[in-house]
C-alpha cells in the first residue's frame, strides 16, 4: 500500500475513529430541557457507577415529586432509550482536578452524558443536578467537593432556577419570538 493510499485510508476512517472514542450520550436527553421533567427518567450506567447512581436518582426523585406529580426512574441498557448516562471515567480527568462533568443546558443541547472521576453518591447527585437544570450552588450543587461533608440536601430556590433554566433550554428550539419570554424569567 503506498503512502498515498494509507493517507487516504486513515483520513477516511479518522471521523469513525474519533467518534469510537468519544463516549455515546443519551438519546432521549432532550426531554430533560423541557420546562417540566419527564414522570419516569431512563438512566444508563457502568458497573462501576450503579450503585452511587441508584442512591443519587433515588434522592432526587423524592426531591422532585409531589403527590400530584411522582416522579419515578428506571435503568435502560440502550443508549438510544436513556435520558441520563453516568459513567465512570478516569483518561479524561487523569491530570485535571474536577472529579465530574456534564453540560449545561444554557445555550444548545446536551447529551445526557455525566462522567465522574470519583464514584461515590454526592458527586454522582451533583452531576445529575446539572442535567436536570442546576447551577452550582448550595448543597449538593456547591461547586467544591468536601469529603468530610457529604449530606445530600438541596434548597427550593436551586430547583425553582433549575426549572426556569429548564424552560430556558426547552425554548432554544422554538422561534425568536417565543424565546423573549424565557429569556427574561431567568436571572442572570
């Protein structure tokens, strides 16, 4: 094979390479940016992350619910079915501090995909937090992990601005028009 065509072949196969390394995210993501969360959240997660995860949904379902409105989850093994994907990953964080990541839904679509460094119940609770609207904050949402304090509480103003920043990222598809109105509920 000259050199020419093993060129070729790589810079044809160098978007599939670069996407196999790229983890998947949650098809079905989207229905956790509009304005009210889902009934029944389908969560994906690596054996490493399931137990911290069902400790960390659990929580926040009881937070979540009213008696009007329970809201419930369930683990799915499809990407293709799930809202939220917790897993484990370490290359990524290897040389940086942050012990978790996921994306905000402020100004585009996220996938869904929260990876965490350190697998206990908190971090893992913090960054399902973000996914469903929150920002760092008080409680569970404070910015800085503290492994001598790991009570999971959250305050009604964080889930009220995580239901305005809900609404905020469900009206990104919407016309401009439409989009005022979202914008101006939330603070900045």
């Amino acid at each position: 094979m000259s050199k020419t065509s093993a060129f070729a072949l790589l810079f044809a196969l160098l978007p599939a390479l670069i996407a196999g390394k790229s983890p998947p995210g949650c098809a079905l993501a989207y229905q956790l940016q509009q304005a009210e969360l889902p009934q029944d959240i389908a969560v994906k997660t690596d054996r490493t992350t399931s137990d911290a995860t069902k400790i960390a949904m659990n929580w926040w379902v009881a937070r979540l619910s009213s008696p009007a409105r329970p809201i419930t989850w369930h683990t799915v093994e499809d990407s293709a079915a799930c809202m939220i994907y917790i897993r484990f990953e370490w290359e990524d964080f290897a040389n940086k501090s942050v012990l978790g990541h996921t994306y905000m839904p402020v100004s585009k679509k996220y996938s869904g995909l929260a990876m965490v460094k350190l697998v206990n119940p908190w971090i893992v609770a913090h960054e399902i937090g973000h996914l469903i609207g929150c920002a760092h904050g008080v409680g569970v949402m404070r910015a800085e992990y503290a492994s001598y304090d790991q009570r999971l509480w959250i305050d009604d103003h964080a889930l009220r601005l995580a239901s305005l920043r809900r609404l905020q990222a469900s009206a990104i598809a919407l016309p401009p028009a439409s989009q005022t109105i979202a914008d101006a509920t939330l603070p900045d």
